[in-house]
C-alpha cells in the first residue's frame, strides 16, 4: 500500500484542471479520481474521470477532496455534502458570506468527524496571511491591497452583455502612481478610482456603433462608471492571439510607526501568468496540511490563519529548520 | 488582577529597547521589568529595572520572557536557564547553529513545562516563512534572498580595525539589476558578488594615507575582496547626521513554472527604517502567540513554522475571518 496521500478533485475547471497539474509536480500525492457533473465519458482527460454521483463509493479511499466549483453556488451545495465524507479544502471566495460559510461548514465537518478548510487560495488566502501579518507586526499603520493587472471574470460578463459587442474583456490595473504613494507610508485614504483603473478590449459586432458602445460600458453603474476605464476595440484574431490568458496579481502592502516616528514597510506581492493555475497550486500545498491536521485527530472547519507553515511541506520538521529558517 | 500577558524584557541594548517601545504599541501586554547584567540603576528607564539576579524572584509573575541578548554568546547562555523558570522567545539568527540550539531547548523546555520559541525576527523569521511558501506554493521553482540596503555591524567593525580608521559603517546593497534579472523568472545561478555591493563610509584618522585604507579594505579577505567594494571617505559630522540610523530589509523572490510553462512569481519584501525596532515588534507578536500555546498546554521549543498566525493576534477567531479573509 501506498503512503502517499490519495486526492480527488471535483469539478473539472480551469481549477480542477490546474490541480490536475499541480499534483504532478507533488509526488506525495495521489490523484485517485475527478469527480464531475458532466457525462465524464466526453471528457477528455488521462485521470480517471468520473460522474459525481459515484463519489460516495470513494468514502474511506480519499483523504482529502480538493473542491474546484465556484463560490456563487457550487460550493455552497457541494461542500456541506461532501464534507459529510471526506476532508474537504476549497476556495470559497465570496468575503462577505465566509463568516456564515465557515460555521455552517464548521458544525457538518465536527459532526461527521472530518475537516474542511475554506477560502484557500491568493485572496482570501495568501493576502489575508499578509494582511494579518501586518496588522501584528506594525499596529501602528494601515495596509492596501492593490489587484492586479489581472481579468475580472464579472466585469468581462459585463462588457460581453452590452449590445452589439462580440466578445470583450476587462482588466483591473492598480495605478502604479498610487502603489508609490502607499510605499512612502503616507497612509491617505484612496478613494476606488485612485486605486485601479479598468481596461477593456472589445471585439464589436459587424456595423455595431462604436460610441454608443463606449458610452454605455463607461457610464455602466456599479461595474465602471466610478472609475477610469478605458474602452480599446480590436479584431477577433487580436482577442485569441492577446487576451486569451488569465493573469492576475496584486499587491498587500503594510506601511507603520514603531517607536517614537520610525517608517517601516512590509509588502507582498504577486505576479501571476495564470490565475487558476496558481490558485491550484495553494490548494494543494493546503490539501496536504488538511492530511496532517486530520491524522493529529482535529475535526471541524478550519481557514489557512489556523495552519503552521510547517503543515504545507512535504519535509520534515527538522529538514525545515536546517534548511529555511 | 489585569487580563492583561505578562512580559519581561532580558537585555537592554537596540534590541531590548525596541521591545519596550513596541509592547507601548499592544495594549495586551504589560511589562512587568526589565532585565540586565549592567548596574540597573545607572540605567535611564521609564520602566522597572533589575539586575539579571533577580529574574528567579519572577518566577510565576512573568508569562513570557523576551530575551534580546546576542547570538553569538548570550542567548547560548541564557536561553536554556530562562526557559528553565520562564515561557521564552527570543531571536537567535546564527543559521547553521539554529538545528542544534532547537534541540538542545527542546530539552531543557519540555522538562521544565515550558515554551521556547526560537529565531523570531524577520531572517530567521518572516523571510523563513515566506521561502518555505514559495517552495510548497511552486516546487518547480527557484528562491533568491536578497538583504539591505543595511548596515551589517560585522563589517563596520572589520572596517573600524583597519589602520588609519577612525570610525566607519558599511551597507550591504542588493544589485538592482540582479533583483530585476529574477523577477523575470530567468533562474540564472548568481554568485554573491553578483547579488549584493559593499559601500563603506569611513572617517580617516588625521594624516592618514587614504590609499591605503581604501586597499586594504577592498581586499580584506572574506569580508570585502569578493564583492564590489566602494569606499567613501567622509568627516565625522558627515557620519553623525547621515549613518547614525540602522536601516535594513530585503527581498524573497520566489520564481516558478505551473503547468507547462507558465510563469509564476511571489515577491516579499521589507523596507525598515530601523532594524532592531521591527525586529522587536515581531517578537512581541509572537510573545502573544508564546502565551496562547502555553495556555493550550503545549511544551518544548518551536519556530515561526510551527505557528499560526491567528495566534499572533489579540483579535478572536471571527473577528479575524470577518475582517482578514
């Protein structure tokens, strides 16, 4: 028997699929199955594919289930279900609702005597670390998170539901002018336009009015109309050949007071080519803490500020100290 | 009787008094005194002093002591006597002795019922953190440790012994250009002198031969001859209103590939005005957490890795889902 520690993922994505990828660079894992609720026939794919109806045959042979839906509704429905079975982490990332996610997720994962780590991923996650951080470190200051240059899923549905628009998408740039200000610890409060701005590229229909399509996406409520946006039309070839990719990134910066008037600053940051393929990885890296929290006997829902980095490796703790501190 | 965590400060140099400044800052602690090897009532303290004698008299009055001692031969000696009688964090940052300093308090801690937590600051510490992330986060990757600009006292004292020098200070610089090379994910293997610069401020003695100086600086061995060295000649008041602060920081770049080919990037970096004042305000975020794990019932000696961060926060657990995540 295998020592290795046996994964499932649900939901074939660009999250699954990303975590897919991850577990091959992470030869402790064993990816026993996906579970989707496609026909898993018509996918294809060199895992074992499977429909999600037979998860519960898997009961008992899975460690953890790496939980790759999305947050508006799959997780809400799945994750109480399969926590009833397995050890779960997801990325819920709805930060208004985690809260109420968590103790709903909390009390089904004690009952049912597993764990279900929630929220994992760059934000909330990796950001969220850095932001408590900062908070402890220097609690004389005040922090900014800066997104991107990165897609914004909602606001290219958006641009894409505007009359006479082909195909569009919308990047979310933080504006580097403000990123520099925050760096010399000035500590202003920034209103929403003054930290990012949004860019959009939008393939028109045939003969559509090119104006009135501006007009109706920078004036848009909510979405763009309270920042500076601007409106870039191209060709459909210029959209597959440049616009195709999913990057993101950000910025947490922490900027403080120690002693009497001392400036000291803290700053995380990320560049990433892939946005689903990174989040992937840190789910993974968080599958594995799940694993070891289990083993040790703790039940319940749990977020990545309750894990010791020392949870997220593969190498021993004496390995760790010898070779990272 | 106060709710309040009960702290005593070991040692009362850069290091001690940045400690004192930054408990000012956490109004969860109380600093019951401070402790010293000098005469404690030559010392100017708005805080209770004491003679290191007198520490055993605390026993049970103290929950966590803050040992701000050197690494060379006073936390060798105290450490493993204080945590005989007292919960202890302290910021040891010898690297290759770290292993066997664990171990060696993992001992003396566990038979005494105590906690030692060892190599808190920012390295060891927070950049141990941050490269253990990017190697679980990327494991196709590569993780370059860039430091200063800061002050390295070790070679400002190599400086100083030089003939001819009346006083000098030396800046470790990190080579932009390195720092930029990395960034793109190039991997290249980079030789210290590649990395970083030396740039010395010396005041020469009256009549001394400044080529020689500068010669014998340049070509110190170990110190100086493998790296670009810059020598500036500068007057003593230069020296006061210039080099008087204790500047320091650095950068973990973590590069690596998902998937295929795809680029991933994770930077963290800090920029600090004064060295020893953020030092200092990382061990008190950790002597909060030193408390909590004691008062969980955990015993014997522990590092950053094996931390939470949750536990470095006065904030409950919802308050930190509701307003972190």
């Amino acid at each position: 028997m295998s020592n290795k520690i046996r994964v499932g993922i649900v939901g074939y994505g660009n999250l699954g699929k990303g975590v897919e990828l991850s577990l091959a660079q992470n030869s402790d894992f064993e990816l026993e199955a996906i579970f989707t609720r496609r026909n898993p026939d018509k996918l294809v794919a060199t895992s074992k594919m499977l429909h999600i109806s037979e998860i519960e045959n898997y009961k008992g042979k899975i460690d953890v289930m790496i939980l790759c839906g999305g947050s508006a509704t799959d997780l809400p429905q799945q994750t109480p279900e399969i926590v009833k079975m397995f050890n779960t982490v997801d990325s819920f990332d709805t930060h208004a609702k985690i809260p109420e996610y968590f103790s709903m997720l909390d009390d089904v994962a004690k009952s049912s005597g597993t764990i279900g780590l929630i929220s994992v991923g760059w934000d909330p996650g990796l950001f969220s670390l850095n932001r408590l951080l900062g908070e402890v470190v220097l609690p004389r200051g005040k922090d900014y998170t800066f997104w991107g240059k990165g897609v914004s899923q909602g606001h290219s549905d958006a641009i894409r539901r505007v009359k006479g628009v082909k195909n569009g998408v919308q990047y979310t740039v933080p504006i580097e002018s403000a990123i520099e200000m925050v760096r010399t610890g000035k500590n202003k409060e920034l209103s929403i336009k003054e930290k990012h701005e949004r860019i959009c590229y939008v393939v028109p229909e045939d003969g559509a009015n090119l104006e009135d399509i501006k007009n109706e996406i920078e004036n848009m409520p909510n979405y763009f109309a309270h920042y500076n946006t601007t409106v870039n039309f191209i060709t459909e070839e210029e959209m597959n050949k440049n616009h195709k990719g999913m990057p993101h990134g950000g910025f947490v910066i922490r900027t403080g007071i120690t002693g009497e008037s001392t400036n000291q600053r803290m700053e995380f940051s990320l560049k990433l080519d892939s946005n689903p393929e990174f989040t992937s990885s840190v789910l993974v890296a968080y599958a594995r803490a799940v694993y070891r929290l289990y083993k040790e006997g703790q039940r319940g829902a749990r977020t990545v500020l309750d894990i010791p980095f020392s949870y997220l490796s593969p190498k021993s703790a004496e390995e760790l100290r010898k070779e990272l501190l």
